[in-house]
C-alpha cells in the first residue's frame, strides 16, 4: 500500500447476515479498528451497519499489501471469535474477502466520504443521519467528540468544511445513484 492514499474498505456478513447483534458489538469493533489498523491508516470515515461496515482510509506509510490485509484479517477474525463464543456459534461471520477500493479521484472521494455517513439514512434505519450512533458523521457535524477520525485530514483531503452548519448543509446532499453505484455492497 503506498503512502498518502485513499482507500474504501469494506465487508459485510456471510450471506448478508447480521454481524453486530448488540451495542457493545459496534464499540468492541471500533476498539478493534483503533488497535489493528489505525497504526498504519488514518480512519477519515466509517459506518458500522447491522450487517455490514464502511471505511474510508488514508494510509500512512508505505506498507506491504501483504501486511495491510494481515492486519484487517486479524482484526476481522479476532473479532469473530469474540463473537462466535459469546453467541456460541462458529465458522466464518463475514465474507471471505474484504473490498478496498483506491479513491483516486478527488470528486469520488468525496461521493464516498458522504455515502459512508448517509447509509443508514438510506437503509432507512434512522429518519436522521445524525441519530445513527455507529458512523463517524455524528463527530464531524459536532454531536460528538469522537478521536476515532483523523478529522484534520480529512478536511484537508476531501474539501468538506469544519463548520457544522455548513458540514450538516453539505451532508444534506443527494448523491447520484449512479456514481455511488460502486460503494454498494
């Protein structure tokens, strides 16, 4: 993985299922994202949706593929076995292989950012994108303190503003289905 890159990660459950079954699922998950990943990637985004999560990332340094995938393995794995002994159950919770997709173009990046905050609004989960609990829009529209986000980059990357009004109107957006086609999972 080079240095200075925009990727969009994301898996979802095996056959669609349900991958975070109660609240203190999300935050074990989010624990894990900060100890796996975030050495090596800045979180800009993310999403955590019943059966399926989003993140946007930056990476950091120059790392070796192999490692990076490593890293989300583990992290993926360790938090099924988590959740395989609580809810005593076994195999495999998400799909085989994660997806992590470069952002090269600045305008898609930007979709993408927006997208991953608007998803629960779009799986009709909440009325109000600021209600869903488990995205990083809640820390970026100033209705949360979060550390998980490296806020700072992202404004400089993706041109969104530091203003809460002016973020909230910009979030307000509707995205063209057409280009947001591929963060669909």
């Amino acid at each position: 993985m080079e240095p200075d890159r925009l990727f969009h990660i994301y898996n979802r459950g095996n056959n669609s299922q349900t991958i975070f079954f109660r609240r203190e699922d999300y935050t074990t998950f989010l624990v894990k994202i900060r100890k796996h990943l975030n050495p090596h990637l800045d979180i800009l985004a993310y999403c955590l949706m019943p059966n399926h999560f989003h993140l946007m990332v930056h990476s950091k340094e120059a790392m070796d593929m192999s490692r990076y995938k490593q890293d989300l393995r583990m992290m993926l794995s360790s938090y099924t076995r988590k959740i395989n002994f609580r809810t005593k159950r076994t195999g495999s919770l998400f799909q085989q292989n994660s997806k992590s997709k470069p952002l090269e173009a600045k305008d898609y990046a930007f979709i993408c950012f927006h997208y991953i905050h608007q998803n629960p609004l779009r799986a009709q989960l909440v009325t109000e994108i600021e209600d869903w609990e488990f995205g990083s829009y809640r820390d970026y529209a100033g209705f949360r303190n979060g550390t998980l986000c490296n806020k700072e980059m992202a404004y400089q990357l993706l041109d969104i503003p530091k203003s809460r009004e002016d973020f909230i109107e910009q979030s307000k957006m509707v995205i063209d289905p057409s280009k947001a086609k591929n963060f669909f999972l």
